[in-house]
C-alpha cells in the first residue's frame, strides 16, 4: 500500500502544475476531515445499524471536495476495511462496509443506509 500511495504522489507531481497540486492537497485534507466528523459522529450516536450509513456519508462528503477529496476517501476507507480484516472482523462485513463507501463516493445519497431512528442531528 506504502508504494501505491508513492506511485500517485510521484504522478501528480510530474503530472499536475503547482496550482492543482495545492488544490488536490486542499481538497484531500478537506475529504480528511469529512471522514474523521463521520467516524466522530457515528462513535457519538452509538446507534444500532448506523455503520453503513456514516461508511457512505463520510465518503460522500469527502467526494464533493473534488479529487483530492475522492482519493483521501478511498485511501482512507480502504486502510480502515484493511485493519479490520486483518484484526479478523468478517470478510462479508467489510464487503457491505466496503459497498457503502464506493456508494458514497459514487455520489449516491447516503441516507439509503440511514437506519430508522437515527437522530436527525446525523
């Protein structure tokens, strides 16, 4: 994984004129930041069934960043599944987590996972 995320950071420097590299950067921490309020929110609400909705909104939001938002979400999300599987959560589990993520990322709206219940405050 370290190598691959070498692999983009050596693209887009040869690739990419300065003002887009800070813009990509911008966007990436912007996208960074999303995920970590999802992760926040979702640890706070402690509710039952939530998980796949704070998987797709916090990949949602980072993607309406832009691009830099798009890769912070994906790298992100793909370490997280990748912990979790190698902790031994279940592979059918991270799956489904792993279609939340790509549906938010997709920009598809998060709130198809939305459990019932969960205060609107999320």
């Amino acid at each position: 994984m370290k190598s691959s995320i070498a692999f983009i950071f050596c693209f887009l420097i040869l690739g990419v004129d300065s003002q887009r590299w800070f813009q990509f950067m911008k966007e990436a921490g912007q996208g960074t930041r999303d995920m970590w309020r999802a992760y926040s929110d979702m640890r706070e609400a402690n509710w039952k069934n939530s998980d796949k909705y704070f998987h797709a909104r916090g990949n949602y939001d980072a993607a309406q960043r832009g691009p830099g938002g798009v890769w912070a979400a994906k790298v992100i999300s793909d370490a997280r599944e990748g912990i979790q599987r190698f902790t031994g959560r279940g592979a059918e589990d991270s799956r489904a987590d792993q279609f939340a993520n790509e549906w938010g990322r997709s920009g598809k709206d998060p709130n198809y996972f939305r459990p019932a219940g969960l205060p609107s405050k999320y």
